[in-house]
C-alpha cells in the first residue's frame, strides 16, 4: 500500500481514533489501528479497544497502490503532531514495515499483518436524527454523576432514551442522579432507542461532536449502538442489564426552596470547599430567613465560614453535602440563577436551573451525615 495525504488531515483523524485505543491493554494488537483504502481517493482509519470503535475517513491527494496497514496508534500521532505542514506519503515495506515521510523527515515504524487485527463490528443502519450540540449538552450535563466503581456495572454508564417526543439521559452513581430531558428539535416519527451507553463511548462522542454542527445519526442491533458524525463513525458496545428505577429517586414533596446566583454559590462552594476534609469533601448549609451560611472544618487544618444571600423564608436548617458533587452540576448547569429546593436536613436535595425552556435539568443529591 502507498498513499499521500494532507498533514493537517491526518493528525485531525489520529486524534480521535487513537482516543479509543488502550495504552496498557492486555491484548497488544489493540495498541494498533488499522489504516486501509476506501475507494479510489479515501482513507479510512480504525481503532478499537473492542468495546468502542472509531472509524474516520479522509481524503487522500493520491493513493498510488491500494492496501492496509497497522501500526502502533500512540507513536504514529506523536509523530504527526509534529511533522512539518506538507504531504505525509505512507508506504507499506516488507515484513510490515511502514515508511512515513514528510518534508525533510523521515520514519520507519514495524507494523503488523492486517489479519492480526480484531474484526471490526459491521455496520448497521442509522435511521435516527439528533443536533450533535444536543447530543454534546446531554452527555456534559450528565457524565460527571457517572459512577467509578468499577463493580457498579449497570451505573458506569448513562440511560439514552429518544423517541418522537423527545430525548432524555440519566446517570446516577447512587449518591446523586442527572436527569436531562427535551422536547426540542425532535425529528424522529417512528424510531425509538432506550440503551445504557458506557462512560468512555460518551467522553469519546463530546470530542466527535465538538466542532461539529450538522445533525448526528444514530441506531442500535442487539449488542451496539451506532452514531455517525460526519465522515466519522463511533460503534460502542452496550452495557447490559437494568438501570435503577430513577423515578423512585425524584424527590416528590420537596416544598422548600431557595434560589441562588450560580456564580455566587460556585465560588463560595469552591472556596468553602478548601477547608474540608480530604475524603469526604463535606461542606454544611445553614439556611435561615434570607441567607446561606456554608462553613466546613478540618482537624487539622482549619475552618471556613461564607455567607449568601438568598430568598429563603422557611425556618432554620442544617443539610451536609460533598462539595464536590454540587461543584460538578454548577460548573455545567449554564443558567445565571439555580433554584435549591429540599424537605429538610436528612432527605434529598434537587437542584434545577432557571427559565431552562428547551431542556429539563433536574440534579438530585443525597445529604450526608454531618
């Protein structure tokens, strides 16, 4: 195999395929991705850990032989990243060996036999629409409640639904539930999709729909889901078995609430925050008639006291809570003011934007023990 292809094109597709591969991977052939011709005049490179797949395709100025190639993905990105701006001309040696050269330099990387490679999954049909900024403001409002425990199979990921009337996504790692939901921009008559998407096929699709700002498509078999964006297509593996009843956690009677500057309360929480325990995080609320008082306290380091204003008109109460789970929902929540509302110091807490029309964002916290 023997082609030519712009620098700039190739280092934009690497760094996503390469996203994909497992640096420490027990099974060393996925340290590879595979690079082969499509057609007369385009490139497609894959990667895959088995779970996730990333296929691009690209333009080449000129495919002198056709072909495929497979080299370690992580060494061929460094080295783009730092070719001059000219052609890149790849060509396949004996034995594997694959000669890059660009400009001035020159590189000889061992390769192995195409064969060697896992199959990729095949293809299905996409027949769903989705805004990729949609999909991007689901998936960043959401991820961060994903759990890492490892154990927690069905909670390392998030619920995808989308019908005709609308799409929603839910994480919870049981301490705390992202619920976003909405009805805007919906094209889908007949389609529908309820899957449990993994947490890494969601970091990799916020850099695939990044700079892109057409429509993504979408669908699903037994066992992937399926999202095309653009000349790139992202194949995931789906977590099995049953997501928690979500329902049962929204608070029903939450009747207190009080409402905050966004800014405010993320600063005063981030700096309170500094003088909280290592492990825990735990900060305090005091509410009382139109004002918050957030303090935290450290054995051996210190205390921190901040007061905020508030419209607050209930009586007098105490709740705990990880800092750093409330600085995770205002650091994406997007809206100027956010409505806290509770039922009192031991039972959950939801957090909401303000005057949100489009979407539905709901946060749920559970209190700690203080």
């Amino acid at each position: 195999m023997e082609f030519v292809m712009a620098r700039g094109a190739l280092q934009k597709e690497l760094a996503f395929v390469q996203g994909v591969v497992e640096r420490k991977n027990t099974i060393p052939v996925l340290a590879n991705i595979l690079i082969e011709s499509a057609g007369e005049d385009a490139i497609r490179i894959s990667g895959t850990d088995l779970d996730v797949t990333i296929r691009c395709d690209a333009d080449a100025e000129e495919i002198k032989s056709q072909g495929a190639i497979c080299v370690q993905a992580r060494k061929l990105f460094d080295i783009a990243r730092l070719l001059p701006d000219a052609p890149v001309s790849f060509r396949k040696e004996e034995n594997e060996w694959v000669t890059v050269e660009c400009s001035r330099s020159k590189f000889r990387l061992p390769g192995i036999a195409k064969d060697t490679f896992p199959e990729l999954p095949g293809f299905r049909s996409t027949p769903l629409r989705l805004p990729a900024s949609l999909l991007k403001l689901l998936i960043d409002r959401t991820i961060f409640a994903i759990t890492q425990e490892e154990g927690r199979y069905t909670l390392s990921g998030a619920k995808f639904e989308l019908d005709k009337n609308g799409v929603k996504m839910v994480t919870t790692d049981g301490h705390r539930l992202a619920y976003v939901e909405t009805k805007d921009g919906m094209k889908n008559a007949d389609g529908e999709l309820d899957v449990l998407i993994p947490r890494k096929t969601l970091a990799e699709l916020t850099k695939l729909t990044a700079d892109f700002e057409g429509e993504i498509s979408l669908g699903a078999d037994e066992n992937h889901v399926y999202f095309q964006v653009g000349s790139r297509l992202l194949i995931s593996r789906m977590l099995s078995g049953q997501f928690p009843n979500y329902e049962m956690v929204m608070p029903k009677n939450n009747d207190r609430s009080a409402s905050f500057d966004t800014s405010a309360l993320s600063q005063a929480v981030r700096r309170v925050a500094l003088m909280a325990d290592d492990r825990s995080h735990a900060i305090r609320f005091h509410l009382s008639k139109e004002q918050l008082l957030i303090s935290s306290q450290n054995a051996e380091e210190g205390e921190a006291r901040e007061t905020l204003e508030t419209d607050f008109a209930g009586e007098d109460t105490d709740i705990g809570f990880n800092a750093q789970y409330l600085q995770d929902f205002l650091n994406v929540v997007g809206s100027e003011k956010v409505i806290f509302e509770f039922k009192d110091g031991n039972s959950q807490a939801q957090l909401k934007p303000v005057n949100d029309e489009k979407q539905e964002y709901k946060y749920i916290v559970m209190p700690m023990r203080l």
